[in-house]
C-alpha cells in the first residue's frame, strides 16, 4: 500500500497534464500513487491519463466521470485512493522533485500536524517573469485558524494532508466550486496544528483558465459564505470579531470590483448590505 495518494482533479487540460504527472513520476520519493479523476474533459484529457496508466499500472490509477466540479473530483480522487498522506496536485501546476520526500519526513517528524504546504513559484504562462507566493503572503505554523480566517495563504497544490484528518473533520464541500480548498483547509486547521517548508516544492501556473485569472467575485462570495458558516459556529469572541472584520473586507472588496466596472446597482446593494 503506497504512502502518499497523488489526487489530481483533471478537465480539459491535455496541454498541461502530461507535465504535471511527469513532475510526480520525478519525484526522489517512491511510495506514491496517482489518482487521476477525469471531470467529463471534452479534449484528448482522458486519452493522455489512459496513456500513463498502462505505461505505470501500478502506480497511477484513472477515474472517469461526468462533470460535476472540482470538489467532487477530488473527493472521488481520495475516495479511490489507499495513502495515508493525501497530496493534492492541480492538472496544470507541477511539483520541484525533492517536494514529497521533504513533507513526508516533517509529517513522519510530529504526528499532531494535520496540514502541511510549502512556498510555490508563480509562473506566468508566455511572460518571463516568476515570483514566489511567500513573498506577498506571510506564511504561518501551528494553531493557525485565526490567521488563515484573515487570508487563505495556503496554495493548494503545495499541501499534503494527513487522511486522518480529513476523516475528521469530512471531504471538500461541493457547493463552493472555487473555494472549496480555503473551505477545507480552515476546517483541518480549526482541529489540528499545520506546518509549512519554507521553500518553493511546487510550480503555480497562471494561465487564461486558470482560477486565478477568472475566479473575480465568485471567490469573494464564497469566501462570504465561508464567513457566514463560521459565524453560525461556537467560537470564542475573539475569532467572531476576526470574521466579523473579515466579512467587512470582503464586502469593500466587491463594492471596489463594482465601481471599477460600473456595476452601480450591485453597488448599491453593497453599501446598504
């Protein structure tokens, strides 16, 4: 039984899927295993994952299904998988190849830590330039609910969590289709302390499909109810103020996005919220 379930949500990405896995099968760490959940992709996707998986039949292992998002796929992804560490991998990102070996042995080094992510490279697709994200977000360890309500800090494709975790505190919620990784990560960081490696293990693309590029005020209002749900729970007064404030930043942000594009009516609605 491997160590580590590579879960890699894939739809329509045969530009970027064969780098991807290759970024795994070049890993100096061996007891893993790819579980590739095909999301109902309409190009040669599913062809190229075919392809691995008859090249590693022991290793890397396809699911195919009708589309229903990105959360689902990768609850199919972990569902499907036997690791006791669970490494989410993006279809378009690709991991430096010392990632898992490092993380597995932090992991391996305290059994308390439910999370654990890494600083990425940011890369721009066409565009020479790259910074990393740990130089505009401040990365933090341990009991880390409180600053991650503040800010998702978090970049998915870095972190490998610990199964026994998520069978605590449950799988990706389905109804957030582009937060529905800050979602999760805040209900493992509320039960379990994280850790972090203060180096680039992981290469972020950005792309015109990428979230990052097209998620706008659709994150925003996720991130709301995420907000939303917080506030129902019994937290002490501190953490309900950080929310508090938190949904307040979130609602500038949007009456900001509606005035830079003349969207006065949502505007309004904004300001007398």
């Amino acid at each position: 039984m491997p160590r580590v379930s590579v879960t890699i949500p894939v739809y329509n990405a045969e530009r970027f899927i064969s780098e991807t896995i290759e970024s795994v099968i070049s890993q100096t760490y061996a007891d893993w295993e790819i579980v590739a959940v095909d999301d109902g992709s309409k190009d040669g996707s599913l062809e190229i994952l075919r392809t691995f998986e008859k090249r590693l039949p022991e290793k890397i292992h396809v699911i195919s299904k009708k589309n229903s998002g990105v959360a689902l796929a990768r609850n199919t992804g972990i569902e499907g998988s036997k690791g006791e560490y669970i490494a989410l991998l993006d279809h378009d990102d690709l991991w430096m190849p010392g990632k898992l070996e490092k993380q597995v042995k932090l992991l391996d080094s305290n059994k308390e830590i439910g999370l654990i992510y890494s600083d990425a490279y940011l890369f721009w697709e066409r565009e020479s330039k790259t910074r990393t994200a740990f130089s505009t977000l401040k990365p933090f360890r341990g009991r880390v609910f409180d600053k991650l309500l503040w800010e998702n800090f978090i970049v998915v494709s870095t972190t490998v969590i610990r199964r026994e975790a998520l069978n605590k505190v449950g799988m990706f919620d389905p109804k957030y289709r582009i937060c529905e990784d800050y979602d999760l990560f805040l209900r493992v960081a509320e039960q379990y302390p994280l850790d972090f490696i203060d180096e680039p293990l992981v290469r972020y693309r950005i792309h015109g499909g990428s979230v990052t590029m097209t998620a706008g005020v659709p994150s925003n209002d996720e991130s709301l109810q995420i907000m939303d749900y917080w506030l129902s729970q019994p937290l002490d007064k501190t953490l309900l103020e950080t929310i508090k404030r938190r949904k307040r930043d979130l609602h500038h942000n949007r009456m900001k996005y509606c005035l830079a594009n003349r969207k006065y009516g949502e505007f309004l609605k904004e300001l007398f919220r």
